[in-house]
C-alpha cells in the first residue's frame, strides 16, 4: 500500500553538514509487496504485484516493476509515490536509510485498492500484503482485506507493524514480524526464546494468525504454532545490502506453502531466499541457483517429506 522507489548508492564518507558525493545511484521498484513479488517471480512462480501510483514517480515505478518482469495492477492516485534513499558509506560499511511517509490516500483511493484486489484474487491462493499503511489509509485496512479474503477461502500473508498491526483482529494465515516489531506490539522487551514464543503465542491465542514467523536477525528465525516452535539459525554470509531481506524471506516462505512444502521446509526455502538476497545490491532478489544451493543446506531431515528442490525453468 505504500510502495517505494528505492535509490541506492555508496559514498566514501557520511559526515554531518558536509556535501556527500555519491556515486551513480541505483533505482530499485520497492515497498514491502513489490519485493516480496520479485523473489516468487525470481524462484519460478506466478505472481502480480498491486500497488497505488501516482506522479512522475510513481510512472518510473511502474516503469521499474515492468523492467523487472512482474505482472502489476497499479492503482492510479492522486499523490507523488514516494522514494527512499541508502547510502552505503564505504569506510566504515555502514548503511544510512532515509525513508519518506508517501502520499496521502484518499477513501476512494483506498476502496480502489480494495477493489483491485478483490479482482485480483479470484484464483489466487495466497495475497501477501507487506509493509506500513500511507498516511490516510484507516490502521485497519489490514483487518478490512483479511475479512474480504477470508470470505474468498484466500490465505492472507501479512508483514507489517506499529497501529496497523494492532488493529488485526483475526483472519490472517501468517503474520511475520521482527522481533523488534514484536516486542513493540506485546508492550515489552523480549530478551530470550520463551519470552518471544509467549509473544507469538499472544497473536495466536488471540485469534489474530494461524502461525507467526518471527525474524530475529543475526539470531535466525522463529517459527510458532499453536502446537509447536522452532528456532532455525541464521547463515552467515558477506552482506552487500540488507534491505529487502526480510521481504525475501516471506516470499520465499510464501513459495513453499504454494508448492505444498511442511512448515519448516517452507521457512528454510524463506532463510535461503533472504541470505541470497543479502548478497545482492539495492533490493534485489537473490539468484534462484544461489537460492537453491542455500536451501539445500538448510533442508529438513529425509523424513520431513521434502523432496529435492527444484530450479524454475
């Protein structure tokens, strides 16, 4: 609902008050959704990205998401679709992220949005909606699409934090916060795996989500059912860009519960599409053969019912 042209660049130094001279930028299409569409379509699967769009902006965004080879339904609004800048400073490696509220949607814009995705779901099983809510979007208009898809007997992905993820009631099949997102969410710190499992169990209990994927950084993920936890560790590997790796993940996890994969063959595929995507630039996705030798190493036990993972033609 709030996507992003993401601008990537390096720059020798960040210094407050000076000029920072940047090298030539990278322009990614971003926002929650649209990543997560771009590693389904990187590991072989039929996906569409919707979004809203409006300005010059959002025009080059629609022109990114085009270049990238994802089928979209963009939904003209009145608005300039908003950017965001990383800079990579090259002495210390560390990366700054400047990111803008987007544009202000009006209730038609927002029945628009609805609309489209209504239309867009009639043979889907799955819609991911990831990311915050622009200014002028009512906080539950999370709510309002899990309750139009679970009319549809569609499976809903969520991925997002703060008022509109307070105001989730029930209906949705997954939700996948950071521990930090988590943490804000319960009202207090979560400084160990059973206060994080009692956290994730919150939402469940409260009927909010079937499974909760809690994303903990360098200390792996989380994965929590009503029956069940699991902690899978982290791979550690060089990192050219961290951004979009979270929604790597989910599209990942995304793909194996489409391909049918157990629940923990279905998040190691998210960990590997993630790690992959950490080695490349901006915000894009891994590459599906990385994808692959990564997910091969994570695989669950012979008896998990996973078969060997198979590359997109």
């Amino acid at each position: 609902m709030n996507p992003a042209i993401d601008i990537a660049t390096t720059a020798d130094h960040v210094q407050p008050t000076d000029k920072t001279r940047c090298a030539a930028p990278r322009f990614d299409p971003g926002g929650g959704g649209i990543n997560v569409a771009r590693t389904i379509a990187a590991l072989g699967e039929a996906v569409t990205a919707l979004f809203p769009a409006g300005g010059p902006s959002g025009s080059l965004l629609e022109d990114l998401v085009r270049d990238a080879g994802i089928p979209m339904r963009p939904i003209p609004v009145a608005g300039h679709t908003r950017e965001s800048l990383a800079v990579t400073a090259t002495d210390t490696g560390e990366q700054y992220r400047f990111v803008l509220p987007g544009p202000r949607l009006t209730a038609p814009d927002t029945h628009r949005c609805l609309a489209e995705i209504e239309r867009a779901a009639q043979d889907c099983r799955y819609v991911v909606a990831s990311g915050s809510l622009p200014p002028g979007v009512p906080v539950s208009f999370y709510q309002s699409l899990a309750d139009l898809l679970g009319d549809m007997g569609v499976r809903l992905v969520l991925d997002t934090s703060g008022p509109a993820l307070r105001a989730v009631r029930g209906g949705v099949h997954l939700i996948k916060p950071s521990v930090r997102e988590l943490a804000e969410y319960v009202g207090h710190p979560l400084p160990d795996r059973s206060s994080r499992v009692a956290a994730a169990h919150t939402l469940i209990e409260r009927g909010m989500s079937e499974i909760v994927v809690v994303s903990l950084g360098a200390e792996g993920t989380l994965a929590v059912t009503r029956d069940s936890d699991r902690l899978f560790a982290a791979m550690e590997v060089p990192v050219r860009s961290g951004i979009g790796a979270g929604d790597a993940q989910v599209g990942g996890i995304v793909v194996g519960l489409a391909r049918g994969y157990p629940l923990d063959a279905a998040i190691c595929l998210g960990i590997a599409a993630a790690t992959a995507a950490l080695a490349t630039p901006g915000t894009g996705p891994g590459r599906p053969q990385r994808i692959a030798e990564l997910f091969q190493q994570l695989s669950p036990s012979p008896d998990s019912g996973l078969g060997p993972f198979a590359l997109p033609r």
